[in-house]
C-alpha cells in the first residue's frame, strides 16, 4: 500500500481499538482499520473510516452491544 502522507509503498492497515465518550456514554469501537507507514512513522486513518467512525458515534446507542470491561488505573508517573 503506497503511504498517504509520505508517497512511498510499504503502509500497512492495522486493526485498533478506539474509546469514545466519557462515563456513561463512553463505549469501544473495535476493528478500526489505521494505516501505519514505517517510513514515515505515519499512522492515519482514510476518509472512508473517518465517515464509518462519524456515522458509529451519531448512532452507538443503536448498534453497541453491552459488554463487560475491566478497567485499570494508570498510577505511573508521566
């Protein structure tokens, strides 16, 4: 795949994960594709996935399913 912001071949798609919201209304996206370039450090998602995100986030009550999640604190210093 050729690199978006660099022009070179070599970009990947990675799945990840993306949280969104805060307390009640928070909630997971998972799958996300984002494009990674090792020869620019680059990571990125496309239009497509950006519209896909937007159009997730106006409708999540809709289509999340209900999941437990453990949840850990980070305590470290920054």
């Amino acid at each position: 795949m050729i690199c978006d912001i660099c022009g070179k071949r070599g970009a990947r798609v990675r799945r990840t994960v993306r949280t969104f919201g805060a307390g009640r209304s928070a909630f997971l996206i998972e799958g996300v594709p984002l494009v990674r370039c090792p020869n620019c450090g680059e990571s990125y998602f496309t239009a497509a996935t950006l519209k896909e995100i937007e159009r997730i986030r106006k409708h999540w009550r809709k289509v999340t399913v209900e999941k437990r999640v453990p949840v850990a604190k980070f305590k470290g210093a920054a």
